[in-house]
C-alpha cells in the first residue's frame, strides 16, 4: 500500500479540479496508477517501481485492486465510466487495443522514438502495444510460457539426467516415471492451466501452426493435422496429471513435486519464484525450455504492460512522460525482473551478471533465438493472443477436452472451431 | 372566550398526534419501499434494455435484437448450466427439506438442551457459501479430505472421489448446499410442527395413535403451506447459487458445474460482453419468474378461497 497524506490527497484533488492550479503546482509530475499487483513479489516490485518513480521527482499515486485481474478490470471500466480513468493502468495483449476504444490514450510515439525504444522490443509484442500504429502502451516485464521443470528426485528415480527435447522424449519419460510411482505432470485444477497446456504442445509441435490457428484464428489451420495432433498431445498429458486436483492451483503441488513424488511441471518462468519461495533451492529441480519437435527456439509470450489514459492535468501529463521513460530503461526493467523473476522486455538485457537464476537466463536466451527463428508467438491462455470473449470461448473447449476423457480429440476440434465462430 | 380558546386546543392535541400515529407508519414504510423498490424496477429495466444492445466493455446503444439472446442460448455453457440447474434444484430442494424436517421432528421431541442443537444446526446458515464452499473443497478433496481419511484408517480401496469426477461433481454442490441450508428449512418446519394445535394431538392421543402415526396423518398434513414455502424458498435459493460454486469448484472440473449465475459473470465481467452477460441474466431472471409467479398466484388463491 502506498501511505498517502491527507494534504496530499486534498493537494491532489484540488489539482485535477482546477486546471490553473495545476499549472501551478506543475513542478512536481504525478502519476495515478491501477494495478492487481498488491502482494509478494509483485507488489513488492510494483513499491520498488514507484520509489524509483519518487526518486526521479515524481509524486507515486497507486491503488492496487488485489485479487483477479477482472477485478481490476472492474474497477477501471467504473473509473472510465466516471469520466476519471488513471493517468496509467495495468492492461496487457490485444485488450489494449479493445480498451482503447473506449476511452482516449496517450499517443507515446514522440517519447518511444525519442529513447529509440522499438529496436529493443520483439516485433510480435510491439504491435499489441501499437494496435493502430501509435504507441499506447508500454510493455514492463516478459515471461515464457513454454517452460518445463523437472523434479530432481523424480528424474533420479527413473535414472533421467537430461530435460526431454521431443514430445516423443518427453511421453517416453513421463511413462517412465509413472511406472514407478510417480504422478508425471504436477499441474493446477484451474481452466487457464488446462489451456495453457494445449498451447504448449500445440506451439512445441509448430509454432507456425500455432500463429496460424491461434493468433490469426486461421479456419484451414484450426482443423489441420497439427492442431489435431495438439489434442492428442494434450489427451497424453491429461492421463498424467494428478487426479486429486481439484479448482487449486499447480503451486500446492510444490512440496510433493520437489519430494519427487511428481516429475514434471509445464508452466510459465513464474513457477521458479513459486518454489524457491516454498523454501527449495535450484538444484532441487532442472528447469528449460518445453518440447519443441521443430529442434529450433520457440517462445511463448506473456507480457504485463501499462496503457496510458488522456488527462487534463498538467501534472498528471508530465508524470506520465516521466513513468514512460523511465519504464524503457534497461535498468529500470532488470529491477523490476530481479523482483518478480521474469525477464526484462528489452532483447538487449545481459543476463549474465549476478542476480540472474539460470531459469531467466535460459528464458532471455530462448527469447533471442526464437526472435531470430521467427518463432515468438503470444500466449492463448494469459490473454495475449485474442480479446477475452475469443479466448474465453476456446479456453471453454480445453479445459473440457482436458477433464472429459469420452471427448475424442477430433470432436474437441470441431468444437474449438466452433466455440471461435460462435464468439466472433 | 379565552376558555372556549382551552377547549379548542384540548380537543386539538389528540387530533394533531393521532395525525401522527396515522401517518408515522407510513413514513417508515414507503421512502425504503419505493426505494428499493425502484432499485429493483430501474436496475432490471436497465438490463432488459442492455440485453437488446451491442454492448461490449461498456454499455452503448444500439438495438441487435435477439441476436444476444439466440448466441448465449447457443453456447455449450448455457446448455451445461441449465441441465445442471434441474440437477441441482430437484436434488438441492428434496435433500434439504427432507434433513431439514428429520431434524425438526428430532428436535421437536422436547429433549434436553434443545437451544443448544437448534442453534448448532443453524449455525452453517451464519456462515457465508464461499466459506461453505472452501471447508467442503477441503473435504471433498481425495488427495486431503474424507476418501484420504479414509484410505488411511486401512480401508485402501475406499473411493469418494466426486469433486474431480465430471459427471458426479455437480452433487457435491448439493451436499455442501443442503449442509449449509437444512438448519434453516428445520428452523422453519419446528416453528410449523410447534404451531399445530395441542388439543388434536392430545385428541389423537386418547384415541390410541402412536407417535409415528401422529406426525403422519395429524401433523404433517397440516403443515402443507410451510413445506411449500421452503421449497420455494430453496428453489429461488438453487437458481441463484453463484458463490457456492465458485468456491466449491470453480465451474469444473471443465465446465462441469457451471451453473446460469456463473455464466452471466462468466459473459459480464470475464469475457467483457455486456450485451451477452445482461440476456444470461434475463433468462435467469425468468427462470425465477417461472418458480415464483405459480407459488404467488397458488397463495393468493388460498387466501381468497379461505
């Protein structure tokens, strides 16, 4: 929480009424900011974000909304409503471009050219924050979705020492540990978690089948061979999740999975600050990229970022030139990620200082391959890759797929097809 | 004159409060009802509009028709939340007033610390659905709860596995329901079986019925009215079950249990799809209609013919 003083407050509102007195007070730039971000390691961050914020003279004005992020969404839908949006909010993927038509932005351009930003930036993630050709939004922090951890105890057990690179090695490892006891795939009873597992076998089998199918919601691609053999995949993987879990997240599995009684976990580059913050250390799991038959770098994308909204007041405008760029300094971002444990947005970031874990070593690195293979994609199930009602329909379809066991994976993807037409 | 001047305002002061008495009620009545009243009127005019426009993250105007409407209905949510609303209620509504009455016939044997039961079992009415919903989770659970409990005093092939099972875990929600609800259906029916005139019973006393049979044939059928009201009270209860769900099992495993309130929070705040959210909600609302519009027109016809 950030303590504000009552003068403060007062001294703030007195600004936003009266444009003149702004002007006058213009001296110090304020930022008024929305986030989800309240606790652990990402309100700690998002505090260190606003000191870094004050130090560079600015007045820091957040007021998280803990909890999902609809519920931030909620918030900032009755603040646009109210006529009084923030002058910057959390929002990330293609509802940027959804949320920008309905209220004004902040055309950022002069300031993005200005620290000749976009040469640092991937392709695929400028153009969410570009949607109509001008700057909006600035992206904070990235993750990798197609990550695999691997228990040490458990590939110890069935005598494994290397990640799998295949999904043909990663089914022969799985049935392995699981004729011996072990529950192969540690995974959360939640529906994005399920969906997030189609999309990582779908990317791990072709990533251009992936764009296709998923970013470009492509028909011909949708009832492909691949998206086929990414249900059938997915099949393989529901037969080995563990079969208590139940609405819970994959993360009350972290005790059991270090103990090795679980051997795998396919999750985003957060699941690293999940264990070590349940008290284990590095090498009590491996951790890499997930199977990728193609044998090239792929990255699945998931970013938060910050839209930037229109206001009158001049302080309020001047803070919001000073967060931009402030939040484009590669300094900036490495705080940020040494917070949180993700990897700072800008490919020209050296992870190879102290500070870094491995994981978000392996993680930057595959981001600078994939970008030269041209295998960056976004991610389905974080909301990077279609607006809510799209994603919200397919997820329907995966998380169903992953729970029924009658559903056969040509149905499934018929339904997908389906669920995509019916929502757009 | 002065005195006339006396009596006028003798016979004055009871006027003046008796205009007060007369009209205090009214004060304290109508403001709160047109109040909320209003809220109910005005809100559901708002979303039967909303439900015919284009509305997406904020409401705009515009008129689509019954394209909101024929999409939500289309959807495989919609068809799994409303099967599972007939599940639901019929199991819901039967297993709570049954326990419900069990209780209350129990209690109503006049044993020792009858306040202590009675507020026992009322209890889990104090508490709120999403609580409910958590404590059950945790029982429900095979890997932590009753099945693991179970397994480990030795019966190893024990299995109480619903809350991950597709087509079972729409009746955990029933167990969880009627836990929490059938302190209030007893609390209803004691104050029906209490409200049964002493002298029949002692009448059917005299004349040789046993206990059983005077609960069957003397008790019970004069309790018709109360028995239908909890029902309908338990319906209305069913059709809005929301928090219950979302703790209990989130709409899983899949979409298994998702039920008509989730979806329209589904539509409304996850998907951003006002339109769709406002038409989920107006065939909620009917769905309400149908249960309360017969039991409203069955009393008011009971009150005439009476």
């Amino acid at each position: 929480m950030v303590d504000l003083s009552r003068r403060a407050v007062l001294a703030g509102s007195a600004a936003v009424a009266i444009p003149g007195v702004a002007r006058a007070q213009a001296g110090k730039p304020r930022l008024t900011m929305i986030t989800q971000w309240s606790a652990g390691s990402d309100g700690a961050a998002i505090t260190a974000l606003g000191k870094l914020f004050e130090q560079n003279g600015g007045i820091w004005q957040h007021s998280p909304v803990p909890g999902f992020t609809t519920d931030m969404m909620n918030k900032l839908r009755a603040e646009i409503m109210a006529g009084d949006p923030p002058a910057a909010s959390q929002l990330k993927g293609p509802e940027i471009a959804a949320w920008s038509k309905i209220a004004p932005t902040v055309d950022l351009d002069g300031v993005v050219a200005a620290a000749g930003y976009e040469a640092f930036v991937a392709p695929e993630l400028a153009a969410l924050h570009k949607p109509y050709g001008h700057w909006i939004a600035l992206p904070l922090q990235l993750y990798r979705i197609n990550t695999l951890f691997a228990s040490k105890k458990a590939m110890d057990k069935v005598g494994a020492t290397k990640l799998p690179g295949t999904w043909a090695e990663f089914n022969d490892l799985a049935g392995k540990m699981k004729a011996a006891g072990i529950i192969p795939l540690a995974n959360g009873g939640i529906r994005w978690d399920d969906g997030m597992k189609w999309e990582i076998a779908l990317n791990g089998i072709s990533p251009a089948a992936y764009r296709k199918a998923v970013m470009e919601l492509d028909t011909d691609a949708l009832m492909g061979p691949e998206v086929l053999a990414a249900f059938e995949q997915t099949r393989k993987l529901a037969d080995w999740m563990n079969p208590s879990i139940a609405a819970q997240s994959w993360s009350v599995q972290v005790a059991p999975f270090i103990r090795g009684e679980m051997g795998m976990v396919l999750m985003g580059g957060w699941a690293q600050g999940n264990i070590i913050n349940g008290g284990f250390t590095f090498a009590d799991f491996l951790s890499g990229p997930a199977p990728q038959d193609n044998g090239r770098a792929s990255y699945i994308m998931n970013a938060d970022a910050f839209i930037f909204w229109q206001q009158k007041a001049a302080d309020l405008q001047a803070g919001q030139q000073l967060f931009a760029k402030l939040i484009m300094q590669l300094p900036t971002q490495e705080m940020y990620s040494h917070i949180t444990g993700s990897i700072p947005v800008r490919t020209d970031a050296d992870l190879s200082g102290t500070g870094w874990s491995d994981a978000q070593r392996s993680s930057a690195q595959g981001l600078k391959d994939a970008v030269k293979e041209k295998q960056v994609v976004l991610s389905l199930a974080h909301n990077m890759a279609q607006p809510n009602p799209i994603t919200a329909a397919m997820i329907d379809v995966l998380t169903e797929f992953v729970h029924n066991k009658d559903l056969q994976p040509k149905e499934a993807q018929q339904r997908l097809a389906d669920a995509i037409d019916s929502a757009r | 004159m002065p005195r006339d001047d006396f009596a006028e305002r003798v016979r004055e002061a009871p006027r003046r409060r008796r205009f007060w008495d007369a009209i205090l009620p009214a004060l304290a009545i109508w403001p709160p009802l047109i109040l909320s009243a209003g809220h109910v009127v005005v809100f559901t005019l708002w979303t039967a509009w909303l439900s015919f426009t284009p509305s997406t993250l904020l409401p705009e105007a515009g008129y689509v028709g019954w394209h909101n409407y024929t999409n939500v209905m289309g959807t495989r949510n919609f068809h799994v939340a409303y099967v599972n609303l007939v599940i639901f209620g019929v199991c819901f509504v039967v297993a709570t007033s049954a326990l419900g009455l069990l209780l209350a016939i129990l209690l109503d044997q006049r044993v020792r610390g009858e306040n202590v039961f009675r507020t026992i079992f009322l209890y889990p009415m104090a508490i709120s659905f999403v609580v409910t919903g958590t404590i059950w989770s945790w029982l429900l659970n095979p890997g932590i709860g009753i099945q693991r409990l179970v397994q480990g005093w030795g019966w190893t092939g024990f299995r109480f596995d619903w809350l991950v099972d597709r087509d079972m875990a729409i009746y955990t929600l029933v167990i969880a329901g009627a836990w929490q609800a059938a302190g209030f259906a007893m609390a209803l029916f004691l104050a029906g079986l209490r409200s049964v005139d002493g002298e029949i019973i002692k009448a059917a006393q005299i004349d040789g019925a046993g206990a059983w049979r005077i609960y069957r044939r003397v008790v019970l059928p004069t309790m018709g009215p109360i028995v239908l009201a909890v029902m309908v009270i338990l319906l209305q209860m069913a059709i809005k079950t929301f928090d219950l769900v979302r703790a209990l099992t989130g709409g899983g495993p899949g979409i298994a249990t998702n039920m008509p309130a989730t979806v329209v929070y589904d539509f409304m705040f996850q998907r951003g799809q006002i339109g769709r959210g406002a038409a989920a909600a107006m065939l909620m609302l009917l769905a309400l209609v149908v249960v309360i519009v017969p039991y409203q027109l069955y009393q008011r016809w009971r009150g005439r013919s009476a």
